[in-house]
C-alpha cells in the first residue's frame, strides 16, 4: 500500500467515493446505460449505488432503506437542470443521501456549504484573500471561490446542507445561481457560467420551519423530496443495524455487534418517545424535547459498543444501552428526566422479565 492510499485509510471519517469506492469502480466498469453530460455513470447505475444490487461479482450496498420511487426521482431531477431539495425530520438520511448522490454522479461530495445562522453571502458565491488584493487589487488569483462556485466551474455537484438554517438573503443569493446558472464578478468584470453537470443538492430540516423560511421563488427552482421516517419498526431496525455496523467496522471498535434483541429494544422505545404512543396504541406516552431520531439510535448503540468495549467484557450489557440511553432521552434535564422516568414506570417495568434487565439498568442510572 502506498503513502498516498495509506492517508485515504487514515482519515477519521471518509467521504462516500472514498469509503465506497470499489463498489463506484465495479458500477463504472460495467455501467452500459447513457451517461449525462458531467456525470461518472448512468442514472440506472446511480439508483444501484442508492439502493444496492450487484455490480459482476461486486455486492453494491444500500445506502438508503426506503421508498425506491423518492430515489428515482432524486436522480431524475438531477438529470435534468433543476436543484434538488431533500426536506425531512432529523435522521431521515437526507445528508447521507446527499453525499451518496454527489459522490456516485461527480465522484466528489465534498463540495459543501453548511448552511448556520454565521453562514454569509460570501460562502454561496465568492470572497477574496484580502492579503492579495490589498497588494495586487482584484485579481482572479485573489478570487477565492465558494464551494457552489467551484461547482459551476468543474460541471458538478454541490451540497448546500440545513439551507433552512441560513438568513433569509443568503438563501437568496442562490435565485440568480439557480436561474441563470451563473454568478457574475463585477470587481473583475466577468461571469463564471455552469458547465453541463452542475447542480444542487440542498438539505432542510422540518424542525427548521419558522427559523428562516424559504421564500417562494427559492422553492420554485428546486424540486422537493419529502424524506420519511421510517416507516415501520422492521424498516427501522434494519437501518439501524445496517449504520451500526459500518460504523463500528469504521472505528475499529472491539465490541460485539448489537443482538437482536437490543437493536429491537432500543428502536422499540425510540419509536414510542416519538410518536407518543406504544407500538400496540393501547397507552399515550410524553416525548421529550429533544430529538428521538433514528440517527440517535444509531449514535447511542455504536457510543455503547464502544463502552462495553473500553471498559467491559466487549459484549453490550443492559448497563451499556441504559448509560446511552440516558444521554440521547434526557437533554433537557428536569423536564426529559421526568419523562423518561415515567415511560420506565408507566410501559417499561410492565413489559415482563425480558425487559427487566434493562429497565433495573435505566432506573439506577436515572435516579
């Protein structure tokens, strides 16, 4: 293995088209469909890397566990010159599918904006290395280009995440980008114009909704994708199963993965904080203030693979899932402890003695 290959190895978290990149390869050598200008691979090709199949001999791993349809037309609108805008809860996977579709369509996804309430206008289009121009003036070396505006020049794929996030006129700033597919430079009198390829991939959260509202002439240019929760619990444990364990491969974590039956109990609960109701709808529950993603899930089981593994005997213990529990429920303090405790009391304590390892677990660490 080379230097070079060894510090891809090295980073702590690899970009898509590194951490997939032979399941990319195996797509592109046998990938026989028409292939858009500026793209790596077909449509048909970006739809397996999406939602897994076979590539020869190589297994293309799902990246998303959902409807297919919402997929297809993620990739269709990408086709054509419209952006693309993946709205959805915390932990629907919209900024893992983002990546996934700018790494399998321009084998890059680090293009990012990350959209926050300090994200200015000059991250959208350009800035300038201040040093340079003081010396030279405005120069295109002294241009320091965004993210988006790289994009345009290489004909690819740039992300714009937690759009929602951003002052009303920075998202603004994209109309023009998004209309006329260029960005103008005045202080050097020239355009930069898109080349084929170019796009969007934005990102919302629908807890945003209120923080900094998309006007409408900015929604007009996207097309919108609604990601959903999961649907059930089967759907629900298979993601958090199929996450957990790339991670912990990831980590190196020395840890046993999860059995059956925590992976049931944890997403068994986070379903019923969230929804506010037990799987059976025979008996309302409070919901804490916080977020009960499926994310979260996935965080609370690999962050407990890696106590039983530092500071256990490797296998998860009933003592490792409570002590995650307890920090992904109880955030905001008296009030997530109080509804915490009385799920354990009210449903968790009534659920018979394959629970009661688990609830003793929860009720110690939450006294």
């Amino acid at each position: 293995m080379g230097a070079g290959q060894e510090q891809l190895e090295d980073i702590m978290r690899q970009p898509a088209e590194i951490l997939f990149r032979h399941e990319l390869e195996a797509l592109r050598k046998e990938d026989t469909g028409k292939i858009p200008a500026g793209w790596q691979m077909s449509p048909q090709s970006v739809l397996k890397f999406i939602v897994g199949g076979k590539a020869g001999k190589t297994e293309i791993t799902p990246k998303y566990i959902g409807n297919q349809r919402l997929i297809e037309m993620a990739v269709a609108t990408l086709v054509t010159d419209r952006a693309l805008l993946l709205i959805g809860e915390p932990g629907t996977a919209k900024s893992w599918l983002s990546e996934n579709l700018a790494a399998a369509i321009y084998g890059n996804s680090g293009l990012v904006v990350q959209g926050t309430a300090g994200t200015s206008e000059e991250h959208v289009r350009y800035s300038w290395n201040y040093a340079m121009l003081l010396a030279q003036g405005p120069t295109p070396e002294a241009l320091v280009q965004s993210p988006i505006m790289r994009a345009m020049e290489a004909g690819g794929i740039a992300r714009f995440e937690e759009i929602s996030r951003c002052a009303s006129e920075v998202q603004d700033a994209l109309i023009s980008i998004l209309s006329e597919k260029t960005i103008s430079v005045p202080e050097l009198g020239k355009e930069m114009n898109a080349r084929k390829g170019f796009s969007i991939i934005a990102t919302a959260n629908t807890r945003d909704r209120g923080v900094n509202e998309m006007s409408t002439a900015l929604k007009r240019r996207f097309n919108i994708i609604v990601l959903p929760a999961p649907a059930d619990l089967e759907t629900e444990i298979e993601i958090v199963k199929k996450r957990v364990s790339e991670i912990a491969s990831s980590y190196d974590l020395q840890a046993a993965a999860p059995a059956d039956e925590a992976l049931l109990k944890v997403v068994t609960i986070f379903r019923e904080l969230r929804s506010g109701m037990t799987l059976d709808k025979k008996e309302k529950v409070k919901s804490p203030a916080g977020v009960i993603s499926t994310a979260e899930a996935i965080s609370l089981l690999t962050n407990s693979m890696a106590l039983a593994a530092s500071f256990g005997s490797g296998e998860l213990t009933d003592e490792d899932l409570a002590a995650g529990l307890q920090g992904a429920i109880v955030k905001d303090d008296d009030k997530d402890r109080l509804v915490w405790k009385e799920y354990l009391d009210n449903v968790m304590k009534k659920r018979g003695a394959e629970w009661r390892g688990l609830y003793q677990a929860c009720k110690e660490i939450n006294k």
